[in-house]
C-alpha cells in the first residue's frame, strides 16, 4: 500500500498518472465516493486534482484535491482524508 500525504510524496507517487485512472474512489470512512476519470497537473507534471465520476454511470463528475488523499495500489482505490 502507498501513502501520500504531502506534495513531494504524490510527485513519487504518479509517476504515471494513467494507471490510476479506474481506481474507485472513498470518503474516510471507507465509503464509495466514485471512480477516477483523470489526473490534472500542473507545470512541473506534479498532480493537482483527480476528476471523479459518481453514480452508477458516472455521468456526473467532481474535482478533488489530490494532496489529501492515500493511494493503495493493490485495491486499485483512493481515499480521500
């Protein structure tokens, strides 16, 4: 499992950002928020925020932070903090 909480841990972290798109996506408390759609970066290629989809479809869509949350590779999910 790999942790990020700061800016310089999630530069380490999504080396390549595309392999994270699909992962679901949870609230603290370890509920179902939706799935990543995208990883948005800034000009040093440093992820800003991930755009998720919510609903059964995921027809709707929300921004969130990236440097507040944890990434666990082997459940393929983000959870926010």
């Amino acid at each position: 499992m790999a942790y990020a909480s700061t800016r310089e841990t999630f530069g380490q972290l999504f080396e390549e950002p595309e392999k994270y798109v699909g992962y679901g996506v949870h609230d603290p408390m370890g509920q179902k928020i939706g799935r990543l759609q995208k990883l948005f970066v800034n000009a040093e290629a440093e992820p800003e925020y991930v755009r998720v989809g919510l609903g059964l479809f995921g027809l709707r869509s929300v921004l969130i932070p990236v440097e507040s949350a944890l990434a666990d590779e082997e459940r393929k999910r983000l959870t926010l903090q």
